[in-house]
C-alpha cells in the first residue's frame, strides 16, 4: 500500500513517531493508502529545515525566485492527469471538475505570483522643506505556516505556498489529512523544478497534532489558515497571544438573491453549478436562494428539474456531474442537516436520499437537495452545511432580500442576480460579504482581493494582498542637509 510520507528539506521522510493514518477513496470507501501522522518531532524538523533555508532564500534575486515558480508552473501543467486522476481519487470530485479547474488553477497560482512578485513595490514619500526621505521595505517574515482545506486540495494548498515564497519566506505546509496525494506530490514537482531545499516543507497529519504544533511553534511567525470557523476560533485563541499574523479564510453561508429582471435562463443555468459545483463543498456556493415572488414558483420548477437532470456517478466518468462527498462523516453530518431541515418544517422539493453507484456500492454518494424553507432563522439557513444541499425562499421588497441575505453571522460572498443598475450599486454596497458576483459565479481575477467579513474570517488573500501578508512593513526615515 502506498506511504504519503512527509516532504522536508527536499527528500520524503516517514513520520518519526512511525505512526499512520488510513487515507480513504470516496468513491468506493476503500483505504488506498497510509498517511503520515505527523506530531510537534516532525514539525521541528521541518522548521529547522526552512530556517536554514531562508537566508539564502529571502536574499535569492526577484527573478530567480521567478523562474523556478514559473517552472513549478510548467510542471502541474504537464501533469494534469497524474494530479486530477490523484485528486478525484483523494477527493471524490468529478474527473472533469479537477482537470477543468483545480489543476489548472494550482498552477495559475504559481505562474501569478511568479509575475507578481516582480511587480511589487514600496512607497516613498519626500518631506520637502523637512529635508527628509521615508521609503518603505517589505521584508519577508521568515518561517511561515499555510494549513489547507480537503474541499479544493491543490488549488487551495498553492493559493498559500506560491505568495509565500514568492515574497522570499520559507514554507511549513499542512494540507488536510483526508487529501494529502496531490500536497505529497507537489513535493517531487518542486524538487524537479529546482526549489532550494527547506524552501517548501509539506508535513502530513491532523489538526490537533500536526496543525497545532504549527499554530503554536514559537517562531513560526505568519499563519495563513483556510478551513471551518470552529477551527480558526481555536487557531486566533493560540496565535493571538503570541502576536502572529493571521490569514483565516473561514465559513460560509453564501446568499443568492435574483430579482425577476434577471436574464433569466443564464440566471438558472449558472444558479444550478452555484449549488451543487464540487457536491457543494465549496465555500463560495450560494446554499441560500432568495428568489422575488413574481417568479418564486416559476423558478422552483425549473430549478427542480434541472437539478433532477445531474447525474450522481463514479468520478472518473465522464458525463458525471455530482461525484462523492469527501468522507463518510462528512456525508453523514450532512445527512443529519437534511433531518433537521424536515424536523424544523422543511419541503424536500428534491435529493434528499444516499445513492448506491453500481461498481462502487460503498462510496459516500447523496442527491443533490433542494429545500423549502418558510424562515430565514431556521438552522439549515443560519448554519454551514457544506455539502449538496440549498434551500428557496421568497421576498417581495428589496430591503427584505437584503435583511435575509445579512441575516446570518458570515460574510464571505454573495451573488446577486438583475440588469438593473441603479439596485446593482445599492445592493452590492448593502452586503454584508467579502466578495459579490453580479450576473455571475466564481469568476475570479486573482488580483483581486478574497476573503469574507463577519465570522467568515479575518485578512485577504490574493494580488497583492497576500504578498503584503507575507511580508513586514519597515519605514526608513533618512534626514540630510
């Protein structure tokens, strides 16, 4: 059985508590491989790792540092099958979605950044008639730490690495125990593409072993963290006190709101893969849809049958649109969600149900599920889900849309759905939320900044943003007569 052993200064090393997790296949329910489980041993290790790597590093020129990210670059690109087939195989995604969006995005992080970093730039401002000069440098941090999701494995773990390092710091990794394959194979591209050892160190294992002794090492000074809200609770309560930067891309409860001058049939095409793109598991999918009542049931029919027209398959098929969820306890706190949405007075519209796969009777397959829901307070509006699952609610005035879309306490994104122009200004400005998509879903320019207010997080990620996370403001006033 294949070992996903840790990366650390440039070679793969088993975990020194010579302990393994089991690393599942979704779509069948099988362990395929052995995990490191990783303890605080290994974390020093690679933090001795990537100390002695960072003054090399740090001092290496702009453009080399360039040159082997692009490479990196080259190299996911010319392994997009070997990475997407390991994904769909870690992850449970449809084989289209990896090959369409997460490889080709991961190597998009590091051919940004690579260009970006040599687009950065300070500031320098002249007191005249003080006769002084302030110029500001921004100086890699040091040793930092990136802890990734299993939703979007490499797309989400490159988001992180590649301005880090572009910006001269060495990297202490922890991709998601329950997809590790696509992090541990990162490592070998990196090596191939000539990245200095203790650069990029990749260590596997759980949160509250591995990911805590990140969080909590004394000199690891930067934490970028994407993940659930319980968790980045956990990670500010131990970083805070011992003044580290954070990133923490959290949670989502992601509002849809079309008004009836929407161009209609693009609304409801793009409307189905906002609901159910990746079975769900994205943080940015819209899981509440407020909809005006001149086509509330107009759109609750169609928006049924086209859901009913997604076929739930192996992942590797083709024409599948809807693979398997991540885990078995993920399918079944989902599942649990459905029940509760019942119990509270809830309408199944559609879903609802597992799904047996012929060929892979024990995979974590569900419907994807549309509900109806009569109050905005009930737990299946106000609480994560992150799974296949939306639910439909009517309002009749702008203000209402809006009072149901800010009624919940995260804030990372929200679509809004109308030609209208006058309501695009007001109500995009009226959200509560990181990011808002008019007339469309998940287009990201990856200048741009990312990241969600409320409890969905603190900090940005993207552009320039996170190269000035990653790197310490330091003013230099200079007098001169």
């Amino acid at each position: 059985m294949e070992k996903i052993l840790n990366y650390i200064n440039g070679e793969y090393r088993e975990p020194q508590s010579g302990e393994w997790l089991d690393n599942y296949n979704p779509s069948n329910g099988e362990v395929y491989a052995q995990i490191a489980n990783s303890n605080a041993q290994d974390i020093t290790s690679a933090y001795e790792a990537a100390k002695a790597a960072f003054p090399k590093w740090s001092h290496t020129t702009i453009g080399e540092r360039s040159r082997i990210m692009l490479k990196i670059a080259t190299l996911i690109e010319s392994n997009l099958d070997r990475l997407a087939e390991a994904e769909v195989k870690d992850n449970g995604k449809p084989l289209s979605l990896a090959k369409a969006v997460d490889i080709p995005r991961a190597s998009s992080n590091f051919r940004f950044f690579a260009n970006a970093i040599t687009q950065f730039s300070s500031d320098a401002h002249e007191s005249i008639g003080l006769n002084t000069m302030n110029f500001t440098l921004r100086q890699p941090i040091g040793v930092v730490g990136c802890i990734s999701p299993w939703n979007l494995p490499l797309y989400l773990f490159t988001w992180k690495i590649a301005p880090a390092i572009a910006a001269g710091n060495t990297v202490i990794a922890k991709p998601s125990e329950v997809t590790p394959m696509t992090a541990f194979l990162l490592g070998e591209i990196c090596t191939e593409a000539g990245l200095p050892n203790g650069v990029l160190n990749i260590v596997h294992g759980t949160g509250p072993s591995a990911g805590q002794a990140i969080v909590e090492h004394q000199n690891i000074k930067a934490i970028s963290f994407t993940g659930g809200t319980k968790t980045g609770e956990h990670i500010a309560r131990t970083a805070a006190p011992m003044f580290k930067k954070l990133s923490l891309e959290l949670g989502g409860k992601n509002p849809n709101l079309i008004f009836a001058d929407c161009d209609y049939d693009k609304m409801l095409a793009v409307t189905v893969k906002s609901s159910f793109a990746n079975q769900g598991q994205i943080c940015l999918c819209g899981s509440r849809i407020f909809v005006e009542k001149s086509i509330y049931e107009q759109f609750k029919k169609d928006f049924v049958a086209k859901v009913q027209q997604l076929k739930i398959g192996n992942p590797s098929d083709s024409d599948t649109n809807i693979g398997a969820l991540v885990s078995k306890p993920h399918l079944e706190k989902v599942q649990s969600y459905i029940k509760i949405a019942e119990e509270e007075g809830g309408k199944i519209l559609f879903g609802g149900k597992s799904v047996t796969v012929k060929g892979s009777e024990n995979g974590y397959y569900l419907e994807p599920t549309v509900i109806e829901v009569y109050d905005n307070k009930c737990r299946v509006n106000q609480e994560e889900i992150f799974g296949p699952v939306v639910t439909l609610m009517p309002f009749e005035t702008e203000e209402e849309a809006l009072e149901m879309a800010n009624g919940v306490k995260y804030g990372l994104s929200a679509t809004l759905w109308t030609t209208n122009l006058n309501r695009t200004m007001r109500v995009s400005k009226q959200l509560e939320a990181g990011i808002v998509w008019v007339n469309t879903w998940l287009n990201r320019d990856l200048r741009t900044p990312f990241g969600g207010m409320k409890d969905s997080g603190v900090g940005r990620e993207g552009g320039f943003e996170a190269l000035r996370f990653f790197t310490e403001a330091k003013n230099v006033c200079i007098k001169y007569e």
